[in-house]
C-alpha cells in the first residue's frame, strides 16, 4: 500500500487510522499521479472522497480533503456529488438544527423531524432487509428506555417500504408503534443525514440542536454520550 508507505514517513501517528486526513491526502496524490486513465482515476479518487467524508467527524479536515479532492477530480458531476456531500455533513455540525425532514406516523400523518422533539431524544434507523440490526437495536432501546426515561428513543425507517409491510414487521417482533416513523423520502433524508449506515444514531438536545449526529449504539462509552446528553440540558 502506497498510500500507507508514504503516510508512515511523514506521520507522527504510531497506528494506522485509515480515516485520517493525512493518509486520504496521500491517496489522492497517489491515485493522481499514477493512474493514467481519468475515468478509473476520478472514480478512485471519489471513492475515496466518499469514504473520507463519512468516516471523519472533523469538519475541519473535511473541508481540507475536499479542497484537494476538487483540484483534482476533473469529473465535474463527482465533484457536485462530494460537494454536496461534505455540504450536507457541515449541516449536522454540533449545535445546528436537525434538518426539516418529512416523517410518515404510524397513523400515516406527515410530521416533520424537528416537530417531534419535545426533549433530549435519541434517533436510530433500521431496515428490515437488515433484520439483525433491526432486532438488536430495538431490543437494545427497550433496555436503554429503562435506564434513561428521561430522553426519547425516536426509530426510523430509512428504506422505502409500504405502510401495511411497516406495521407487519413491528406487530410481528411486538415493538410498540409509538415513536417508530419513515421517511416520506428516503433517498432525500438519506442525503441530507449522510445517512450510509444503519448503525448510525443521533443525539439532539430538548431544543431541536445536534449534540451528536453521527454516534454509534454499538460504542463502548454510547451510555457515557447519553450521560452527557442529559447533563447538557442540566447546564
């Protein structure tokens, strides 16, 4: 691996991270240099755009590699895709209002994300094509409920479905339907939540702000995050 050959001469870091911005800026340069062919280069060097933004929670760093990413991609629509992208991550900084985002209630009645936050609450997503997660999380919140009444527990639905196979699935793992909800579009909610995968969760104070949008319920110190989450609202 090249990229990594050339990251350990100039990095201070003593482990790999493979989503540091010095590393991915050394694939670019990398992938810039030595592949010829501009189609399998720009689609290289988007992916790892794609990965960088997604997996890096420094806005900061992220406004650096997509800064190098576009002197040098010559795709003009991969750098619309990575620009929208990078842009849609900078709206879910810490202390930003969640995005206004149509939800469908299990009555099939449209409300919007921000609507239904009323206190400190916590959003997870689920499909049911991924039905480990789907169970998991569910049973995890159940506990989670529990140990902190305090927050809100808020599911979502993040594939297309229809609202008769929504309802079956919940009825039939008996989770209640109160604050489960899908997107009325979800490839929209999708982009605008950089919402890549499943086990994405988000942390949002009484007044609708990000505290965390991009947690994970399968983090060592998750309960330490909701900890703070309460203590934030306290302060």
């Amino acid at each position: 691996n090249l990229a990594l050959t050339r990251h350990f001469e100039h990095s201070s870091d003593s482990i790999f991270k493979r989503n540091s911005l010095d590393y991915n800026l050394d694939r670019l340069q990398i992938i810039d240099s030595l592949v010829s062919h501009d189609s399998i280069k720009n689609s290289h060097m988007r992916h790892t755009a794609w990965f960088f933004v997604h997996s890096n929670n420094n806005a900061g760093e992220i406004s650096q590699f997509v800064e190098d990413y576009l002197k040098r991609s010559t795709n003009e629509s991969h750098k619309k895709d990575i620009v929208d992208l990078s842009q849609a991550f900078m709206k879910l900084s810490p202390g930003t209002k969640i995005p206004e985002i149509t939800l469908i209630n299990h009555n099939d009645e449209e409300v919007s994300l921000p609507s239904i936050i009323k206190k400190p609450t916590v959003i997870y997503f689920w499909a049911y094509s991924m039905r480990g997660h789907f169970k998991d999380a569910h049973k995890r919140v159940h506990k989670l409920k529990t140990n902190y009444p305090e927050l809100e527990f808020v599911a979502i639905n993040a594939r297309k479905t229809s609202p008769k196979n929504w309802r079956e699935v919940l009825k039939k793992h008996r989770f209640p339907m109160e604050n489960e909800y899908r997107f009325a579009d979800p490839y929209s909610a999708r982009r605008q939540l950089v919402l890549s995968r499943l086990n994405k969760v988000m942390l949002i104070d009484g007044s609708g702000h990000i505290v965390n949008a991009h947690a994970n319920m399968s983090d060592a110190n998750f309960e330490e995050q909701l900890l703070g989450l309460l203590n934030q609202e306290v302060q």
